[in-house]
C-alpha cells in the first residue's frame, strides 16, 4: 500500500513541473432529489474532451488556463452549458432537471446516448430503476436478478434457481455487492425473487469481462449494487401492493439539503392470508415468508467530507411447525467516507460487515431432534483513491483487507433421549489486495486502461489440519496425518498477481472496437453438487489442500450505432480458461463431514462463445434482442474417464426478447420471450436387474440435456390521472401492474429422473421403468399489483 501511494506521489511531483493547469471540479444531482447522478457527461466543447462522474456523481477536469463551454449531459435530464472562466481551481456543482415532456423509456444506462461507443467499458451492462420496472416479472414484482437475466450472457438453470450464471460460471463466481458488502444468497423464496428491494435501488452495474482492477474475488463477474441516498428536498412515501407481497419506502431530509435517509421494506404474506380459512390453529408455529428491511442515510459535513452509513437485514423463514423447517437469511452493514484532498484526488474509506446464515430443524420434542446451523462472518476495510491526472490520464489506486469467519455447521442430535453434538469447528481467513490502474487516453481514438492487482489470503487456525496426499484420480483422498492450529496462527498462505488491460479504439462518434484481458483469482469456494444452489449449501476457504480458483479472460468487441444513435447493435466474443475449478467425487459427503477436503476434486475449466445485442434505447417503441452461443465444460482426472464434459449450467443457444410500447402517456405495454437450451444432466446409459429390482447404470457426467426453455411474459402498466377534476396536479402518483407470466402454459422442465413401476411381474420378465419429467411452474400465472407515491 505504501509502494502505490508513492507512486502516486510521483505522479503528482511529475505533474507540478508541467505548464500551470487548473481543475474544474464538483458534483452533479438530480434537482428533484438531490440524489447523485453517476455516469453524468462533463464535456469542454473547445477540448472535445471530458469525463464522466464517479459512483458518487463526481467529476475532475484538469485544463490550462483559459474560457471553456462547458456541457452536462444525461439521458432523461435537460442538458445545461455553463460558460467558465478558469483561471484558478473552481468548483462547480451542478444540479440537472428532468426534462419536461419525458415519455417513460426503456433505457438500460443513463449515460450518453453513444455511451456504449465511447466509453471504455465493454462486457458490462448497467440497468437502472426505469428499466427494471418496464420488464414484465414474475407475480408483478420488478426483480432486480431477473431483469440481469435478459442480458447476453446471463441465465439461470430454471425458476426457483438461486443466483444467476455469468458466462459459464457458477452460482458461486459471482461477487454480489449491496453498498459494497457482499449478498451470499441474493434470493428470497428459493430464486424467484431477488433480495433487492427495487425501491431503495439506484444503480446496478454488473462486470462480465474487462473487471477494473480495484474489484477482485470472484472468477465470473462482479455485482454491484448502489442504494438510494434519500431525497434531500422534500418527504416522500412509495410503495405497493402485490400478490404475494406488500413493500414500502420512506425518504427525506434529516437536514434538506445537507443530510437525508431512506427506508424500505418488504414482507410476503401467504401466512397472514391463508389464517383466516383455517380452522383448529392449523398454523400454529409455521412460518412461510421472507421479509426484508433496507436503511441508508448520508450526512455532507463540508464541501470535502460525506458520509454514508447503510445498512440491510432479510429472512426466508420456511417453518413447517415450532419445531421443524429452516430458514435463512442476510445483514449488512456499511459505512463509507468521501474525502477530497484536493481538486483532483477523491478518496473512499469503507468499512463493512456482512452475515449470511442458516439454520434447520427436525423432531418431535428435546428426546428426538436434530438441529443444524451455520453461517459466515465477513469483516471488511478498504480504501479507493482516485488521482485525475489530466484530461488523458486517471489513475485509481487503493487496498483492501478482508477476514472471513466460516461456521460451517452446530449441530446437535438426540435419540430417545441421548444427545450428541455433531458440530465442525470454525475456520479463519484473510484475504487482502492492493491494486493500482490508469485509463489513459493516448490520442482521440485511441483509449487504454491498464492495471494490476496483488492479491493474498492466509488460512488461520484455531482447529485441526488435515494433510491429504494424492490417491486414485476421481476417488476419495487418504487422510495422512492431522495436527492443531493455534488461534490465528497462519496455515498456508497464497499469493497472486492479477494483471488487467481494455483498449478501445473509436472509428468515429458510432463505431468503436473493444479488447480486455483479466486475470482473476478465488479464494473461497462455494460446495454444491445440485442442479441449483440451496440456501443451505456450504461455503469453505482455500486451505492447504484446497487451492485458491484462477481464471483468465480475454474478450474482443464491435460497437456499432445506427440511425443517430437510435439502434445500438454489439457483438462481443470471449474465451475463458480456469484452474483448480471444485468438483466432488461420486458419493460425495458434502455436509457437516470434518473430511470435506478428502471428497474434493480440483480441475480445469474451460468457456468460450459469442454475444450478440441489439437495442433501441428510446421512443414509444423500444426493447432490445440479446443472443448468446456459447459452451462450458470441465476437465477433472478421474471423472468421465478425463475427458472434457459440459457442466450442469451449460446452455449452447439462449435468446431472449425484451419490447416495450408507450400506448399514451398513461398506458403501456411491454412483453418477454425467452429461449434457452436445455441443460445437461445425468441419465442412465445402462441396467442391469437383481431379483426384479432395476439398478440403473451410468456411463460420463452429464450426458444428456432436458428439453429446451421457452417461455413469454407479459405486462402492462395504467397510470392513473395525475390531476384532479379542478384542474390541480395530484400529490398522490399511482398505477397499476398487471402481469401474466409463462402465457401459454410451457411446462418447462426442471429435471428427468427414472423410476420403476410397482407392479408384480412374471418369473423372467423384465421390470419396466419410466422417466419423469419434473416442472417448477407449469402453468400461466397472472397477478396484479397497485403501485404508489406521494
């Protein structure tokens, strides 16, 4: 940490020597709310050059001395031009309109309208609030998860599936960020809805390729997740009513214009419906809900000091009695602290802690029962720095120091009366990086970002160390000695140099080619051996027998817009290959096993394909077509006699369709198609009978695939009229959603399993089996949900 300050040091010592330049800086918000606007354009007409503000809608332009045109931009907001004479440093903060007559839009970044041209990023795609809620959802609820998996290359193995797949990887490869501290289980319900409360969501931006070097972690992409800061002007109150759930949100100053909060919550409520039409107490001590309650708050102390204090608490609660079921669920909490030492170095402290747990019970009362649970425990500190060098140079620089608290299971468990405990112990880590990366602008056409980051992470005792060496490929590991860990006391440590690079090269203001290449590592590993994840899988470190997951990444890009901007078309291909990737023996022991390591398989990865994207961002029709062609398979010794095999959560083809239509200012229409291959799974290839039983015989890992995905949702959304008879606006704005989901009744499969019949049978005849096709939600279902905001 103290190398890349130094370095930043001599940046700036550099710099001094230079002809005397001055910095136009400050900060750009939404007038009506004074919530910041990210991604806003700051543009110097006479330089043809600029910037766009950061995650906390902040700017720096450093120009030799001079009277400069200066533009803000931002789609949906009316633009402004200031003239300014610079002939010291000046701030500039800034406060945009909305624009007057605005039809509501599908637009997926309210950036430039050639942002996806000329800005650096490419596999990133960045959704906001208008465009989640146009999408048509499941029972009428905006889903921030489900609306991610329209975009190319993202999908998921089928509904009620937690989590999404990025590119081929798994569930457990992506870094789901909520204000900066990670969600390890982003659904509610199983997966049909996420645990992001649209309401209090800003701005969601999700990395596929071409990952900054301040964000590491994961091998498959990056989620992050920015909250409302609150309304600083005025109270405001939003909510709705659904079918299955009921949310709200309250926002508003704590001093206008200087400090505000926001407060949103949810809660499903088919307990609270179904207890009037039952009788006897039918649902004493059961629970069948999830609820969650989000909090954000910011104070501006001066012109140069902010801070943010926010925080997140959900549960699934699935109790079938008093004493039986699970439930699972998040806490967040994060405080964050923006800092200016000067005109042109902007600062982030952040400090977090996040904790995912679970729990499950089984029994009668204290003589029989089993209880189990677990958690993790997230500690975090990080600090950002951003330099704006100049007009062509910003370089970030920064560091981060993670510990990690794994209680993979307490358990007890008591047999006619005799108990006995059954519990792991706990595990330590600590994960830590330093990281520094410059964009830099070599001529008009020509961009480059380019970085590094030094990653590390220490297995730490107290407990037990378990030595394995390697036995027959594919087959459990032979224990070969164990011995203890005093508290903190350091295991194995691992170190990893994860470089990264973009280029972009303009053509012009319509056309551009992109490149990146990443390096990315993974050092804690999330276990499962399920066609989708379960709240209840386990989470694990690297240690001495379990090596941290390394990937690289390269991916190559054309951007394209046409029609002024009105279709925006992509086609992005990439290659990725991982090592040490987790596989499991046959007949592996996943759960609360002290000899977990011993069933684990370390192999290598391999995903390519093609991405294809088309959008018409604006007007009364608008939507977008993404295609994605692609395969993931895997390689382990010992499995699938070592050949490459495609994982649970390969999909070779997978379009989805996504249109809107502005009927009047007060109606709208909007529709999703959805087309996915079917995906592998492992079907017997063989039989053979003992005494009329089937026993059923395999030959490879997933061998076969199920049928493919289809399915169509719609939705429409009625405005009710915003004036009242005497001609007066309405303080109150509503409308109604009305959705039907799967239309025509797909019975989309989830998965195939055999089975043999009951019948007697004959001496020598042969028993007959079955396949049975299992579906999550086989029929069309409609909802409606009343929406609010005064």
């Amino acid at each position: 940490m103290k190398n890349l300050i130094a370095v930043a040091l001599l940046f700036i010592g550099l710099s001094s020597f230079a002809q005397d330049k001055y910095t136009l800086s400050g900060y750009v918000k939404d007038a009506s709310n004074g919530e910041s606007l990210i991604g806003a354009t700051v543009l110097i007409k006479e330089l043809k050059t600029g910037n766009v503000t950061n995650f906390y809608g902040f700017y720096s332009i450093t120009m030799v001395p001079g009277k400069y045109t200066v533009t803000f931009s931002y789609v949906g907001y009316e633009s402004k031009e200031i003239a300014v004479d610079l002939s010291a440093n000046k701030r500039l903060d800034l406060e945009m309109e909305l624009e007057s007559e605005q039809l509501q839009e599908v637009v997926i970044t309210g950036h430039a309208e050639n942002a996806n041209v000329s800005e650096m990023e490419m596999s990133t795609n960045e959704l906001d609030i208008k465009t989640i809620n146009k999408i048509p959802a499941f029972l009428g609820e905006v889903d921030v998860i489900k609306s991610l998996q329209l975009l190319p290359g993202v999908t998921t193995v089928g509904e009620g599936a937690s989590g999404f797949n990025v590119r081929g990887g798994s569930v457990g490869q992506n870094l789901v960020l909520l204000d900066e501290a990670p969600v390890y289980n982003s659904s509610h319900m199983f997966g049909f809805f996420s645990v992001f409360n649209p309401d209090a969501v800003k701005d969601v931006k999700l990395y596929k390729g071409g990952t900054p070097a301040e964000y590491g972690g994961r091998l498959s992409s990056i989620l992050d997740v920015r909250m409302k800061e609150g309304n600083n002007k005025r109270y405001e109150v939003n909510g709705g009513v659904g079918t299955i759930f009921s949310r709200m949100a309250v926002e508003g100053p704590i001093v206008k214009d200087k400090a505000s909060f926001i407060l949103a919550g949810r809660r499903s409520y088919i307990d609270v419906l179904a207890r009037p039409f039952l009788k006897n107490n039918d649902l004493d001590g059961v629970g069948l809900y999830f609820y969650d309650l989000t909090f954000k708050s910011n104070y501006n102390i001066n012109p140069k000091n902010r801070i943010y204090l926010s925080g997140y608490i959900g549960r699934d609660d699935f109790n079938f009695d008093e004493r039986q079921g699970f439930d699972w669920g998040n806490k967040t909490v994060t405080f964050r602290w923006n800092h200016l030492y000067s005109d042109k170095i902007f600062s982030n402290t952040t400090l977090f802690l996040s904790n995912y747990d679970y729990s499950f019970q089984v029994g009668e009362d204290d003589d029989d029962e089993f209880r189990w649970k677990s958690r993790i425990l997230t500690y975090d500190l990080k600090e950002q720095f951003t330099y704006f060098i100049n007009t062509r140079n910003e370089l970030s620089f920064g560091g981060e120091a993670i510990l990690y608290r794994f209680i993979p299971a307490n358990v007890y468990g008591a047999s006619d009366g005799e108990g006995r405990d059954f519990s792991l112990e706990e595990r330590k880590s600590l994960e830590y990086a330093a990281y520094v990366g410059n964009e830099q602008k070599v001529t008009d056409a020509f961009t480059v970002e380019y970085g590094a980051r030094l990653s590390g992470f220490s297995y730490l005792g107290d407990g037990t160390v378990y030595y394995y060496q390697e036995g027959e490929p594919g087959k459990r590991k032979p224990l070969t000695g164990m011995s203890q860990a005093g508290n903190f006391e350091n295991i194995k440590t691992y170190y990893n140099l994860e470089p990264r690079a973009s280029m972009k090269y303009e053509f012009d203001e319509s056309m551009s080619v992109k490149a990146s290449y990443q390096k990315m590592t993974q050092y804690i590993h999330l276990v499962s051996n399920t066609a989708a994840t379960l709240p209840t899988d386990v989470w694990t470190p690297s240690t001495n027998n379990l090596k941290p997951q390394i990937g690289h990444q390269v991916a190559l890009g054309v951007f394209k817009n046409f029609f002024n901007n009105q279709f925006e078309t992509s086609v992005e291909g990439y290659y990725k290959r991982n090592k040490n990737q987790v596989d499991y023996i046959d007949g592996a022991e996943l759960y609360i096993n002290s000899f977990l390591e011993g069933d684990l398989l370390s192999g290598r990865g391999r995903a390519y394909g093609l991405e294809f994207f088309v959008k018409k961002p604006a007007g009364r029709w608008n939507g977008w077509i993404s295609y994605t062609l692609g395969r993931t398979e895997l390689q382990v010794d010992g499995v699938n006699s070592n050949k490459w095999y495609p994982t649970r959560y390969d999909q070779t083809h997978n379009m989805k369709l996504t249109a809107a239509y502005d009927v009047s200012k007060r109606l709208s229409i909007s529709s999703n198609f959805t087309y996915i291959t079917g995906t592998p799974t492992t079907l017997p290839s063989y039989r053979f009978e003992i005494q009329g039983i089937t026993i059923p015989g395999v030959e490879g890992r997933n061998n076969s695939r199920i049928p493919d995905y289809h399915r169509l949702d719609v939705s429409a959304n009625l405005k009710m009229r915003s004036y009242k008879p005497n001609g007066k606006k309405k303080k109150l704005e509503d409308y109604w959603v009305f959705t039907v989901y799967n239309l025509y009744a797909r019975e989309n499969p989830f998965a195939i399993y055999f089975g043999q019949g009951q019948e007697r049978l004959d001496n020598g005849a042969l028993a007959g089996t079955s396949a049975y096709q299992t579906a999550i939600l086989g029929t069309m279902v409609p909802a409606v949900s009343y929406n609010f905001k005064f």
